[in-house]
C-alpha cells in the first residue's frame, strides 16, 4: 500500500462499538488517546501530520496497551 488510509475512523468505531457492548471505560480510554494524539499533532498526512497508516496505528496502539478495563 501507500500508507496513506486514515485509521483514526477505525479507532472511534472501535470506541463505540466497546460503548455499545457496554465498556465505557474502554470506550473513552479509545477516544482519550485519540484526542491526545491529535492534540499533539500526531496524526496521518491527510489531517496535516506527518505519520503513515501503521505509524499512527501503532503509536495509538502503543498508549492504549498500559491501559485496561
């Protein structure tokens, strides 16, 4: 691929699905992370960042593994 998808749509729908399983801790430690990320400026080339599909994938991945139920 280009490494150019946006996964951040993946993640928030990961988000509501955990929330419509009823896991809102899960669901807002998803959406928190992602919140951060961009705050920061982390974030795929299409929203002005400067990171890759399996960039922000893993980056996002790596601040939710600390993090449990």
């Amino acid at each position: 691929g280009k490494d150019a998808a946006n996964p951040i749509g993946v993640f928030m729908s990961a988000a509501q699905i955990m929330e419509d399983m009823d896991f809102p801790r899960v669901a807002n430690s998803i959406r928190s992370v992602v919140q951060e990320s961009l705050d920061a400026g982390w974030s795929t080339r299409d929203l002005g960042g400067s990171m890759g599909t399996a960039e922000i994938g893993d980056y996002i991945c790596s601040k939710l593994g600390g993090q449990s139920e």
